[in-house]
C-alpha cells in the first residue's frame, strides 16, 4: 500500500482540501503518514494570501527533497501551485507534480505520471469542480469538522490573489451540503463551519445563506454552526434574521474590515465604507445580542496616510473587536494594487502593525476581563499544551483551559471563567452538588 504525507499551510479552505485530497487519494488506497521519510507522496498544500507564506513554503520544500528517492513523488497543491502554475517546475527540479485547486480529481493519474518520471501539472480552472463525490477524510483531532459550500470568488479587491488562484465563485447545492453535514453529525460530529471565500454571498438556484443556516442549522445532531469569512454587504435582512433564529448558529462572525479608512477601503475595491462597516456591526450585534466580532486588518496599503491609519485604530476602538489578524500590506503579482502609487515604507509600515496589534490586544483584554465569573457553555477539543488542562471552546469562539480527564473531550460543558492572560480564559467547572453540569 502506497502512502501519503500532507503539509497544509494558510486558511481552513486549504484544511479542508486536504481532508479532501485524502479522501480521494484513500479511495484509490492510499494510506496517510506522518512521517515524510516513510511517504511515496509527499504533498505540500499552499497558501498565496502573502509573500512571506510562498517564501515559507518554498523553504520547505527545499527541506523535503531530501526524503527523495526512486519513485517518490513530491508535489506543490493549492493557491501557490496555481499562481505559479509551470514555474515552479522550471524553479525547483526536485518538485514533481504541481496541482492547483481543482485539479485535485485528477491527483492518482498525475502522481502516477510524476512517480513513473514525467513530471506533470493541472493549473486549469474547472467551473463545475465542488468534488461532491469525494468523501473528505478528516484529519487530525478536531472534534469539529469544516465544509466547503463554496469555492472560488468573484470580488475583486486590489490586494488579493484569491481570485486569480481559485477562480470564479460557485456554490454548492444546498441538498448536498446538507447530506455532508448529516453524515458528520452521524459520525458524532456536532460543530461544523461553513467555508466559503464570501461564504454569506451563497447562492444555488432560489436558495440563499439563509436558507443555508436555516438548513444545516437544523440538521439532528448539530449543536454548533460556524461560518467564515463573509463579506460585509452581504449580511442581507434574511441572513441576520436567519443568524438570529437558527439556535445552533453560533454567536461569533468573523467580519474581514481590512481598514477603517473609507478612502483606503474604496482604493482596496472593498464595496462598503467605513460608515456602512459600523451600520452592519449595528444590525449584527442588534440582533444577536452577546456577539463577538473578529476580524482582519491590513496596514500599509499603498497611499495610507497617518489619517487613514488613524481612522483604522478609532474603529477598532469603535466596535471594540473581540481579536483581530492583523497583517503589513504584502505587494502580490497580479493584483491592482500594484499599479497604485505611493507605497508606504517597510518601516513604516511595520510601525504602524506594531501599534494597531497593540490597541486590539487592548481591546480584546478589556472585554474578556468583563467575562471572568461568568458562566459559559463549552465544547471541549483536546488536551492543552499547559499541563494537565483541556482546551475547548465557546459559542463565542473563545479558547478557554479547563482542568478535566481527557475523555471530556467532544462534549459539552458548562464551566465558570475564573481567569484570562488577555486572549485566552481558564475556568472551573460549574458544579451543583458533586455532580458535573454536562450539556447536550
């Protein structure tokens, strides 16, 4: 039996290909290791967001190499591979096989290809690629599951290579998302996210992201329904309404602003300003009361003033984020920011990441200091790194270490915060009497 080995790097969309990536290689009888040294294919999934990933992967696949022999395949999948396409064979003689995202039906054709020496690459964008039949095959130890409802995007911010390496936005049918998620709750699975690159923008046939919600939200089994990332101007009436009424849906969004600059946000190609970004925190926080809102922030777009800059850390402030990824503006090949004018200085621009990373984690500490004592639902993932504590989780998608036995983990409990560092909580377990408050 053949085996595989499979580093993924960048977002939970390029995790949950590679879970499909398995599951279509298992089909054909492969077996997963995690030993590279003992692989005959070895697989890099990868990520295109910024150039510092590319530089990291590339390194490692120079590291890889040296788990070559006779017959072992190694190969470059994802975002990466698709931008690059044939250069990368051209750059690096050791890799094999260069696939990007929807070439993952072909892999077993083209492995065989590349194993028997002719090195071989699918870079072609396939409209009616959703892998429907591919089984995914979960990895790791997550006691959640992530599933694709739609692929590729059809927004054209000038900094993102998304839509040059994943192509058009198409959706899934709802009938099959449905039947996935059925199949994962009757796995014993409770908490799914719904990926997409604007997943609240889904659409199939009459059916929207609400309808979505509405179905998998009520499938039997699913306690906790995620979804990520969505795009400001697509939270319509029915989807907040939706998010509002579906019990399960979980009270977290995660809501990508990028800037507070409604000048940056227009040279960006994001289709809101800063005024319509707050109205839509408004109507979300209106109605589901207690959400918590993430988000992604980038500074150092070219022409970003210190104004513009100014008005970025006032409406962190603002909306008091409950975290934030925080990224410096990385120049990437194709997109239309390059032909903009005024670049911001690399020092500059690393001043200003250091300042806005410092007033979100303000931020984020001042609301989770108001949640010690309090008492929260949480679903428990898997053993800490910090002796002797579980790690889990709550609706509101807060990391909270709680003292337990490890076969907690799956469940759901309700625990008392009794402390937090700023970005993570402990608790104790609430408790009446002697007995454990378990619920679900």
């Amino acid at each position: 039996m053949e085996r595989v080995y499979v580093e993924t790097y960048g977002c939970q969309m390029n995790v949950a290909d590679t879970e499909l990536i398995l599951g279509g290689l298992g089909r054909e009888g492969y077996e997963v290791t995690d030993d590279p040294a003992a692989a005959d294919v070895m697989l890099v999934n990868t990520c295109a967001v910024r150039d510092r990933a590319e530089q990291r992967v590339i390194g490692r696949i120079g590291e890889l190499k040296r788990h070559k022999r006779p017959g072992v395949v190694l190969g470059v999948v994802g975002c990466m591979a698709q931008r690059l396409g044939t250069r990368l064979l051209d750059g690096a003689p050791h890799v094999d096989l260069v696939v990007g995202p929807d070439g993952y039906r072909g892999l077993p054709e083209l492995i065989a290809q590349a194993a028997a020496g002719r090195r071989a690459a699918d870079v072609e964008f396939k409209s009616w690629e959703h892998y429907e039949d591919i089984p995914a095959e979960r990895t790791g130890d997550r006691v959640g599951a992530f599933v694709t409802v739609q692929r590729g995007c059809d927004y054209r911010c000038t900094f993102c290579i998304v839509p040059m390496t994943r192509g058009r936005e198409r959706s899934r049918n709802l009938s099959d998302v449905v039947r996935e998620v059925g199949d994962l709750a009757a796995r014993g699975i409770t908490e799914v996210t719904l990926l997409g690159q604007t997943v609240n923008s889904y659409r199939e046939g009459e059916h929207d992201f609400a309808d979505l919600l509405e179905a998998v939200g009520t499938v039997a089994g699913i306690s906790r329904v995620r979804f990520t990332s969505p795009y400001p101007n697509d939270f319509s009436p029915r989807v907040v309404e939706a998010m509002a009424r579906v019990e399960s849906v979980c009270e977290h969004v995660h809501l990508p602003v990028q800037s507070g600059s409604t000048a940056v946000l227009k040279r960006m190609g994001r289709r809101y300003t800063r005024e319509q970004y707050l109205d839509c925190v408004e109507r979300l926080r209106s109605a589901v009361p207690g959400l918590a809102v993430t988000t992604d922030i980038i500074v150092g777009f070219p022409g970003e003033t210190e104004e513009d800059f100014l008005d970025t850390e006032t409406l962190v402030r603002e909306v008091g984020f409950d975290d934030a990824f925080t990224f410096r503006y990385s120049p990437r090949e194709g997109t239309g920011a390059l032909r903009l004018p005024d670049p911001v200085p690399e020092g500059v621009a690393g001043e200003r990441l250091e300042r806005i990373i410092a007033v979100v984690r303000d931020v984020a500490r001042r609301k989770n200091i108001q949640l010690v004592g309090s008492t929260q639902e949480v679903l428990v993932e898997k053993v800490s790194r910090r002796g002797g504590l579980l790690q889990s989780r709550t609706r509101t998608n807060k990391i909270v270490l709680v003292e337990g036995p490890p076969d907690w983990i799956g469940s759901y409990h309700t625990v008392r915060i009794s402390g937090t560092t700023g970005a993570t909580f402990t608790a104790v377990p609430a408790q009446t009497g002697r007995e454990l408050a378990i619920v679900g």
